[in-house]
C-alpha cells in the first residue's frame, strides 16, 4: 500500500532534479516498491492521462468547478470544523478518478463538486496541487513517456527498443504499466496489436519540395492524395465493426451509414484499417470545419447524414485475420489492402520514378479540393505513433499544428469573446507546452463563441484580462516566419500567425514539438541569408 503522500514527494524531487538519468533512476527506484495493482493507478497519475482514451470515460472537471470546490475547502478549514478521515492512497485516488468519471446526467456538476471536496479535504495543500495538475493533464515535472518508457526498460530488464514497439502496439501508457506489472519483460517482448483497442496513427513529416522527397527515397515514392478530413482507424470482427478518430476515442456513433458500408465493401473477418474520411457537398470536399461538427454531433445525427454525405478512403492495413501486418513493407500493405477493401474506398494513388509525373499528381490532388499528397516510402513499415522520414505531407502552405494554452479577451467588435490565443509547441523532452506566439486572426464570429465557451469549460486559472486553460484545442496555424525570440521560454515567435481551422480531431500530445520547430527555423535559411542574432 502506497500513499499518495508518497507519490507527491517523488513528483517534487522529479521537478528539481534536471537530470535524465536520475528522473529514470528514481522512478525505478519507486515504481519497483509498488505493489503490482498500483503500477497502472500511479502511471496514470504521474502521466496526467488518467484514462484510455478508447475506455470513453472522462473526468469532465472544468477550472469553475475546481475554483469553487477550493473555495470551499478553505472555508471549511478557516471554520477549523474539518477531520482528517483518512490517507489515501495511490489506489484510493484512482477510485476517486473513476467515481467522477461515473458521474453523469442530473446533478453530475454536484455530485462531482462532492466527490471532489471529499477528496481534497484529506489533501494538503502541495498534494491538491500536483493533484489538480493531474486532472488537467499538466504535470510539468519533466518527466515525458520517453523517461517512464526508459524506466518500465530498467524495471524488466528488456531493451529499450523493445519497450518502445510494446507501446506502439499497446496504445496507452497505463496499460502497458499493467503489463509490466503482471507479464514482466515476456509481456512487453509479446506485446502485439489488439482488435478494438485502438493504437496511435502513423505520422507523416512536413516537406516543401518533391524533388527533395524523392531524393531521400533513392528516386521512387508510392503518391497518395492527402484528403482534408478525419483520420479513423476501422476494427472489424466479422460484423461487429467500431470506429476510433486519430485521439483514440469511439466515434462510431457518429457515422452509422458508414457501418452499413462497411459490412458490404470490406472483405475480411477480422482487420484494422487506416483511413480518412471526408464530406462531399455537390461532388466537391467540405471544409474541416463543416466535417467536424458531423463528429461532434451527438443528436440529429441522421439529419446530418443526407445533409454532409461521407466518403471514406483507405490508405494502411495493420491487421487482418489475426496477424499484425505493420512490419511488412509498405508496397506489400498496399497489395493487402486492394484485395479486401473495394476499389471504391481506396485511396486515390500511384508509383512514381520522376519529378514531373509526382507534380502531375500533386495538381491533380489540388485541383479536386484536397490537401495536398503523401509520399510514401515503398519498403516502410508502419510505425504506430512514430513521426519520421518514412513518410511526408506535401502541401502547398506551410502550417503548424498547436495548441491552445490560455486567451485574452478581446475588445471592439471581439467584445466579450476570448479571441487572442495563446500558441503552444509540445517539447517532448520535458513533456511541457511552450508558448510561440498569439493571434485573433483566422476565426469566424461563429467560431469565437464556440471557442470562448470551450476556453471557460478548460479554464485553469483567471487572471482578470485573460485566461489559461487546459491544453487541449488544437489549431492548425499558417504563418509568414519564425524568429528567434527572448520573450518566449520556447526561444521562438511566430510572424504574423493566423489560424486556418480548429483541429477537434487532433491530440494535444500530437502536435508541432520543439524540435520540430527549431528545425522548420532553420531550413528557411536555406533560400535566405542567416545573420546572427
């Protein structure tokens, strides 16, 4: 049995210590006096993903109702009238976690206000901090899933490479937790994708140049369309069949003539298929955003379906009839997948060997209302949740993908709405948000209430004239530069940004990192001359 108390002291000797080595040492050293049942409670805690995102559950906990339950608490102790009944555990934080979550329909901001000041009236003060920075996702104590991956590697003794496929094939950090727990080093070496629970999407990188792709594939790519619509993962066990969006959660519900089509034009028992699916309107794509909120609809979704018809498209195999496909190359998937799925829902592609046919196609994509076009390396495997040099996105503008992090209010016409944004990158390294810069541009009337009443739902702190909130509204962002800056702790400003669409679909953890950042900064020097800041 493990206090949280205990917990909490190691998440304060985590955010001192600097060291890589010893935040994996130290978490060893902790994790290994769990009892085996707390692994999975603890990692979720430490991690702030406190639940899978297949599981559907979720605490639904905005900053209003923190603020109040707190203000209660402080009166209770001021009155001098609160007892002590207990300390809880790592398990008995967990169930309170899983309590809220329940709590639904009538009354739920109540009974979620009572569960809570329960809870934090047997915390101190230091406790509900790092409690609350749980809740919402922000630990900021340095420690990213590579440090928690590095230390499940020390614990079982296995290589870290092997504990890294095990998460791409697992999905979520606490369930592997669990397998550490139980199966040891056997269950991260047996590790292997699962029908309907759901793994993180394969990542393309940004590239400007064709030429340049081609080059770095020894002169052959295999082209697709990139199609501006919502990336599903489709399980299919004979005629149940579940839909997962790019975060990893259910959205079946959300496409039932899908369903149907399904049953029909895909042609395997069991399989896990990658895809996108778009809306078409008078035989041309819709914007992101129209198709967005065909997802978010909860009711009137059969009035939806005449009113923005879907087109799938497939583009991956992971898994059919019981064997995993992801390391079989690329060209050899493709094969799969043009036998089991019918002609109609495959992705528009082609092979390429020259410049001037991949600039064809590139036209061809644009020209139709898409994206812009993948290339594909021809013997890549699928790498679950992994960015790298197999694959690239090939647009014609550039865009980042970042997330929100706090809002000003503005004023004039934007009276009364939060409509300056706060963007964020994600540095991986120290799994925290980095601001790069603000904006009010890109957004409709429409879109800035929306947002302002999303941006209160996720507020975390409030500051008279503007807002921090909880990390999770990511937007697609175009820009004209990036500069090296001093003002922000990330180094660098976005000129001129603007916000081109809100990314409902996208994950938080997802989005542009540091790293990447830095690197886009330094390829505009490749046409331009670097003067020394």
């Amino acid at each position: 049995m493990t206090y949280f108390s205990e917990a909490v002291q190691l998440f304060l000797r985590l955010e001192k210590t600097n060291s890589r080595i010893d935040k994996v040492r130290y978490l060893v050293d902790f994790i290994s006096r769990l009892d085996r049942d707390e692994y999975e409670p603890f990692i979720r805690i430490l991690s702030g993903k406190i639940f899978p995102p297949y599981s559907g559950k979720t605490l639904d906990v905005g900053g209003a109702l923190i603020f109040s339950v707190l203000k209660k608490i402080r009166e209770r102790r001021g009155s001098q009238v609160t007892l002590v009944e207990f300390k809880p555990t790592i398990k008995n934080i967990y169930s309170f976690f899983e309590k809220i979550a329940l709590a639904r329909g009538e009354n739920s901001r109540k009974k979620k206000a009572r569960i809570l000041e329960n809870l934090f009236l047997n915390l101190n003060d230091i406790e509900i901090e790092y409690l609350l920075r749980s809740i919402f996702g922000e630990m900021r104590i340095g420690v990213s899933e590579g440090i928690i991956l590095e230390a499940f590697s020390k614990l079982v003794e296995i290589d870290i490479d092997k504990v890294r496929r095990a998460y791409m094939f697992i999905g979520d950090i606490g369930d592997l937790a669990r397998i550490v727990a139980y199966e040891g080093g056997e269950g991260i070496i047996n590790a292997h994708i699962t029908l309907f629970r759901p793994v993180k999407p394969m990542l393309a990188e940004m590239s400007y140049s064709l030429r340049e792709v081609l080059r770095e594939f020894k002169g052959m790519a295999g082209l697709e369309f990139k199609y501006d619509g919502i990336r599903i993962q489709v399980h299919k066990n004979i005629d149940d069949i579940r839909i997962f969006s790019r975060r990893l959660t259910d959205i079946t519900s959300s496409f039932p003539e899908l369903i149907k089509m399904f049953r029909k034009k895909i042609f395997a028992r069991q399989v896990i298929l990658d895809g996108e699916v778009i809306g078409i309107v008078d035989g041309k794509p819709v914007r992101f955003q129209d198709l967005a909120k065909r997802v978010r609809r909860r009711y009137d979704v059969e009035k939806m379906i005449y009113k923005i018809p879907l087109k799938p498209y497939f583009f991956d195999i992971l898994y059919l009839d019981g064997e995993m496909l992801v390391e079989k190359p690329y060209i050899e998937r493709w094969s799969i997948l043009s036998k089991i799925v019918d002609k109609e829902l495959l992705a528009e592609r082609t092979i390429v060997k020259d410049i001037q046919t991949a600039e064809i196609f590139l036209k061809k994509a644009e020209s139709l209302g898409h994206e812009g076009i993948m290339a594909k390396r021809l013997d890549s495997d699928y790498t679950p949740g992994i960015r790298g040099k197999k694959w690239f996105k090939i647009k014609p503008a550039d865009t980042l993908d970042l997330v929100i992090v706090g809002a000003e209010w503005g004023h004039g016409r934007r009276r009364g709405w939060l409509s300056d944004y706060y963007l964020a990158v994600y540095d991986d390294e120290n799994d925290e948000f980095l601001v790069v810069g603000k904006t009010f541009k890109g957004l409709t009337d429409d879109e800035f209430r929306e947002m302002t009443k999303r941006l209160l739902e996720l507020k975390v702190e409030d500051h008279g004239y503007m807002v921090k909130v909880k990390p999770e509204i990511v937007v697609e962002v175009a820009y004209n530069e990036i500069q090296q800056s001093s003002r922000y702790r990330s180094g660098y400003a976005l000129r001129f940004a603007r916000i081109i669409r809100i990314r409902f679909d996208r994950n938080p953890h997802d989005i542009t990192t540091l790293k990447e950042l830095k690197k886009r900064y330094e390829m505009q020097f490749k046409y331009k001359s670097h003067i020394a800041e």
